[in-house]
C-alpha cells in the first residue's frame, strides 16, 4: 500500500494528528538545492532513532518489492 504513520510532532499522544506518508509520491531533488534550501529555514523537526531506522525500513520494503510470478513451477 506504501504509507506509512508518523506520530504528531507536537503532541505524540494525541492518535488523531499523526502524520502520513505516502511513499507513491515521491519527489527528487538536487542535492544542493536541498542544502541551499535548508540552511535558510533553520530549525526543522527531524525522526530521532528509532524512528528513524523504522521509517527508513518501511520505505526500503516498500520499493524492494520483487515481483514472482503468481505461478511457480514445481521442483522436479
């Protein structure tokens, strides 16, 4: 399915306002324009580990899917 739920950021036991992703929507952008952009905005939320080791995880299997075909032949 490809989502995955982030706790909310401001109020971790609040289960209504937890966050999303979708990682069929995912966007690439330049390296540098990523840091560019960054060091103008400052402080930002970031994952703490482990939650950042999971959220990585999840989207690993999500694009690590291989496709078998749905009929294996059998061993002889």
């Amino acid at each position: 399915m490809g989502l995955h739920l982030l706790g909310s950021p401001s109020n971790p036991e609040d289960n209504t306002s937890t966050l999303v992703v979708d990682f069929g929507q995912i966007f690439s952008l330049p390296p540098a324009y990523l840091e560019k952009l960054a060091e103008g905005l400052g402080e930002r939320l970031r994952l703490d580990s482990p939650f950042l080791e999971h959220f990585s995880q999840s989207f690993a299997r999500y694009f690590m899917r291989v496709g078998l075909p749905s009929q294996i032949p059998a061993f002889r």
